[in-house]
C-alpha cells in the first residue's frame, strides 16, 4: 500500500479503528452508513469525512492476513480477488516491538472546511487536515480569555449527482460572483424561522448580503434541462456555477465533471447512498476429504490466498506453509484437489454485478435453502414435526437456518439519488489510484448468525396473483415507482403482486418476532428470493442481522419449531388485520404514502422497519394484498374468501 505521502492524504483526524477515542466507530459501520466518502461526527464534536481506501492500512507493520475475507461468489460478482475487514485499533500486548498491526486507524479529513462562531458570526475556513478545536480569531473577542469562542462547522455542503462534494461557496454566492475580488470577512447570521429565507451570508468588507433562499431547490437551464438553483442563479446572468469534481476523502482531489450542484445539510440521508452488496456463504461442490478441507481452513494456512494471487498455489508451496506436519500423509494431487476446492469457483455461471440480476444471483441461494444441507458455514434443516393445518396452508415449505454466514461489501456510493451506478464506476469512488486487477480489494465484513426460510405454495400464488383486482392494486405501487424512475434516471424493474406480498410478509412476521423474541429492532433482517415464470421463487429469509452473541444464541431458530411458529404467524396476521391508525392507513396508503409513495397500507405502526433491516428502503409494502382492503376484502392472499 503507498503511503500518505504518496496518495496526497493531509494528516488529518483518525476515524474508525475500534477503541479510537476521536472516532469510535465500529467496523460494520465502516461499510454502512459510514463508509469512504461519508461525513459523520466523531466524539469530539468535529464533522468529518471518511478517506479512501489507499489510507486503510497505512502503517509501518501491517500484516494483512488478519483482515483478508474470501468469499468466492461475491469476489466474481464484484470482480475482486479478496476482501478485508476495516482495520480495529489495538496497542501493543506485550509480544514485542515488531507486533503487527499496532494503532491501525481509518483516517477521516475534517469536512466541511468552513466553519463558523456563534457569538459574532464569523466564517473561517480551514485546512483538511485540521486537527482539535477550531477557534474564532475575531478581534472581537480580546480580552475575554486567551482564546476566542470554539467554532462550530457550518450546516450546508454541495453535491452533484456524480458523488461529488464540496463545501458550500459562501464566497462566491454572497458577491454574486464565479471569481469575486472581495475578500472581506463573511458572517453567517439566522434572522429566525425554520426556512432557508432566515438565514443569509453577509461581507464586511463590501457590505453585500444574500440569504440562502433556493440553494436545495432544483430547476431547469435555458435549454429545458435538469439544473438547480445553486448551479443557475449563484452569479446571474448567462454564467453558471458548475461541479469541478471535488473528492475531500481523497484529499485535494478533484476530476472534470461540470454536472450542476445542490447544497444539501451535511447530516441530510441524500448525501451519501452506499452500495453494499451481501452473499450467503455457500458451500462448493468438493472433491477433497473433509478432513484436508479442514485443515488447510485453519488460520496457519492462511497465506494461501495469497500464494493464490501471485500464481505460486501449488501443492509444494501449500507444503511449505504446514509448520506442524498436518499435511504429510495427504498426496500432492488430493492438495491440489483441495486448494480447487477452496479456491476455483465451480460455476461457469457469470455473477457479474453489471451483468446478472438480482433474481439471478440468489437462485442458487434459494435453491439450497430449499434443502437440507449440514456445513460449517451453512446448515440448514427440516422441522422436527408437522406443523399445524393454519400454518401449513399459509406456506409449503419451511426450513430452519441454525447457522449462516453473510459476507457484506461495500463497492460503491452514490449521492442525491441512489442507485443507477455501474460497478467499475462505483470503485473508481472509493480510491484515488485504482488497484491492479491483481490485487483489488474490497472492505467487507461477516455476520454469522440464524435464520427461518419460508415459503409459499407455488400454484396457489401463481392463481392469486393472476386476478384482475390484485393486479390492479399492485399496479399502483408500480405506476408510482415509474414516476421515481423517470425522474431520476433509474433502472426499471418488475413490480407485481408476487413481490409486495412476500416483502410484506417478511416485515409483518420480523416485527411481531422482534416483539416475541425480545431481539432488538434492527437486528434482525430479510432477504428476499422471488421471481415469475418461467423459473417462479416465492421464498423469504429471516435472519439474524447483528454480528453479536444476539444472532447467534438460537432464538430465531427456536421461534421456527412447530408450537411455536404457529403463534407468530396468528398474531402477525391478526396485527395486519387493524392498523392503529386505521382506517386512515388503510384508505389513505390508496393514494400513497412512505418512501417515494411506494406503499400502500403500511405505515411505521403496521409494517415498517428499520431501514438497515429491509432491502427496499420501506418500499413495495400493502397489507392489502395480504388481508384484503376495506372495499375489497377478499384481495388479500390470506383473506378469509381467498383461502383455499
């Protein structure tokens, strides 16, 4: 890895790294929310912005194999060779002074640059790399302490639809100016109210003044186009204010762009999208003993993914790395079938993100999940008895996950708008000089937990979902959808009734299993697996979210046996039946309401969740299609005179 000086990184504040005391951010979140290109605000109060990943592992002893994740299907998917955890921050145990991995840290670059005091106004701008408090140096206040009033760093930044971002241009907007010659002192002052007309940006030096009306607001160019009023009206007349590209978490960093720019609040969920990709771990098609695979799994062998890298994998070099002799009675050519057993993708199939959907990427998930299959990383199991008949025809099959592995990576972000960016693009955002396809990396994290796998009968679905009046509900969502598509350029997808069903299936049943299982809101989570003909699925996973003993103690596990699953199901059904904001969710979510208007009956009393929880950002969700509506009772899948 280059060093700092090499990438162009200011010293700045160190984020990230478990026990830092400026930062304390846990590595999960290093993936999501607080990924490379995200601000946030450390301990200490200063905002910052999360650095790329050239500056992950700056160090002077750095043993890698500590943090390396291989996941062989997400590494084809987002075309890496391996992924790392974020670097935790440890101090030395006592083992000696060349101890590796000692005081890692993410580094973070104190973002926005500007700041302001809150007693007499003043802007300051300062570097990237400022470290501590910030203070006012007006002369304003001498003599009342050694030094002036701490500083507090201004609300509003810019970004363009290009992930770029900068700090808001106070100078240029208050002088109606691209190149202003004034540099008086700039106050920001709030003449009260809660909207952007009370707040305005003032000079000393000229006496000019301006408040910060429309700077969020888009717009249209002369030639019809998507603008904004930042972008169209920051020096008037036929000069506008375009993006220069600006990178702060790669340091002084900037790209041609000229897309228009919108100042948005720092804190603002428009600011930052991060594009995480996750896989269920699923076990290759072996040649090998167990046995072998079992050792050449321990953590004495893990230089072999890197031997992988450099093309020196074979049977001689595995040798080599066995210090204790575990590897002798074995013959070269089991080792090779081995290391093509933990290495070599079986599938010719192409995971490519860019290229394979979705739907298709978790076929092969759902399709073992169907099954029973016993590994160290995935296992997964019949009942041990028959449900009872109510359960039973609400769903055909159910299956107990009592252990899983998810891999989470992060290889992207987007900002303003989400989604729409291809893969190279969205990794090209989080370096300042791209690795080598040899050695590109990817932080990631794994979750190893619990989970229930349900699933509803084929046939009937395929009846339901065919009448006349539930496509036409479900059309509603869809046709809302279409809007936020053509409005901010995203890809079209297929929206019927088969996937609001089963979305709200999955939330009604976490919610009523976090309320009988005590688990925490957010921790557990869905995964959906569905698709039409000619090869239809109509599965959900729900699994245990948190990466702590909370996932893994079985309770979700237990909550899937006969006895029990049953009641669940009753009291999710029967909370479905009455909203407590009813009937007005039911008869106002008609028109559309949540997220983008994408829901209809389901409101945060009913059935939304937490959004780390759910794949769809509370998106796509109607009790109606599952209970029937209050002028169509029997549209629902499970309604009284719809069941079997």
């Amino acid at each position: 890895m280059p060093h700092k000086r090499d990438c162009g990184l200011p010293r700045g504040p160190r984020a990230g790294g478990l026990g830092v005391t400026t930062g304390g951010i846990r590595r999960a979140q290093l993936i999501s929310p607080f990924g490379v290109g995200s601000m946030h605000v450390l301990v200490g109060g200063s905002s910052v912005v999360t650095a790329g990943l050239d500056h992950w592992f700056d160090g002077e002893n750095v043993d890698l194999h500590d943090y390396r994740i291989d996941e062989w299907r997400l590494e084809k998917r987002l075309g890496v060779r391996h992924f790392r955890l974020p670097p935790d921050y440890r101090t030395s145990s006592g083992r000696g002074l060349q101890e590796p991995n000692l005081r890692l840290t993410v580094p973070g670059l104190r973002f926005p640059r500007w700041s302001f005091c809150p007693y007499c106004k003043r802007l300051h701008e300062h570097p990237l790399a400022l470290q501590g408090r910030a203070r006012c140096a007006d002369p304003k206040h001498e003599g009342k302490g050694n030094q002036g009033p701490v500083l507090a760093q201004v609300p509003f930044v810019i970004a363009c639809e290009e992930g770029h971002l900068a700090d808001f241009p106070w100078r240029e907007w208050v002088h109606r100016s691209l190149r202003p010659s004034c540099r008086g002192v700039m106050r920001l002052t709030s003449g009260g109210g809660g909207s952007l007309s009370g707040q305005r940006v003032s000079c000393d030096g000229c006496k000019a003044s301006r408040p910060l009306t429309g700077i969020t607001n888009t717009a249209r160019d002369s030639s019809g186009e998507s603008s904004t009023i930042l972008t169209q009206s920051l020096a008037g007349g036929e000069e506008t204010y375009d993006c220069a590209g600006w990178k702060p978490w790669l340091g002084d960093h900037s790209e041609p762009c000229g897309r228009p720019l919108r100042a948005t609040l720092r804190g603002a969920s428009n600011v930052y999208f991060p594009l995480v990709e996750s896989s269920i771990y699923l076990p290759q098609k072996q040649t090998a003993p167990e046995d072998l695979m079992q050792i050449l799994r321990k953590p004495q062998f893990s230089m072999l993914g890197v031997l992988r890298e450099v093309g020196e994998l074979t049977p001689a070099a595995v040798r080599k790395t066995d210090a204790f002799g575990l590897l002798e009675r074995y013959e070269d050519d089991e080792i090779q079938a081995a290391v093509d057993d933990l290495f070599v993708p079986v599938s010719d199939q192409d995971f490519s993100l860019d290229d394979t959907s979705q739907t298709e990427w978790r076929r092969p998930e759902y399709a073992l999940l169907r099954d029973a299959i016993v590994d160290n990383d995935l296992t997964v199991t019949a009942p041990t008895s028959d449900f009872d008949p109510i359960l039973a025809e609400a769903f055909s099959r159910v299956r107990l996950i009592e252990t899983l592995r998810e891999t989470r990576a992060l290889w992207g972000f987007t900002r303003l708008n989400s989604g729409g960016l291809k893969l190279r693009e969205g990794k090209a955002r989080l370096w300042r000089n791209m690795p080598s396809v040899a050695t590109e990396w990817l932080p990631a994290y794994e979750v190893r937990g619990e989970g229930i796998y349900l699933e509803l009968d084929e046939s009937r679905l395929a009846a339901w979902e065919a009448r006349p009046e539930v496509l036409e509900r479900a059309s509603l969502i869809s046709r809302r959808y279409g809007a936020v598509v053509a409005a901010r350029g995203l890809a079209e997808r297929e929206l019927g009734p088969r996937l609001v069903l089963m979305h709200t299936i999955a939330h009604l049943l976490i919610n009523q299993l976090i309320f009988e299982c005590g688990y925490s809101s957010a921790s557990l989570r869905e995964r959906l697996y569905v698709a039409g003909a000619p090869s239809p699925m109509a599965g959900v996973l729900i699994y245990t979210a948190a990466g702590d003993s909370e996932g893994t103690m079985g309770g979700l596990v237990r909550m899937g046996q006969p006895g029990n699953l049953e009641r669940v199901w009753d009291a999710a059904i029967a909370a479905a039946e009455w909203c407590s904001t009813d009937p007005i969710c039911m008869e106002a979510g008609e028109g559309g309401q949540g997220p983008d208007s994408c829901n209809l009956a389901a409101c945060h009393a009913c059935a939304l969740l937490p959004e780390t929880s759910c794949e769809e950002f509370n998106r796509f969700l109607d009790r109606g299609l599952v209970i029937g509506s209050l002028q169509n009772p029997s549209v629902g899948y499970f309604s009284a005179s719809s069941a079997p």
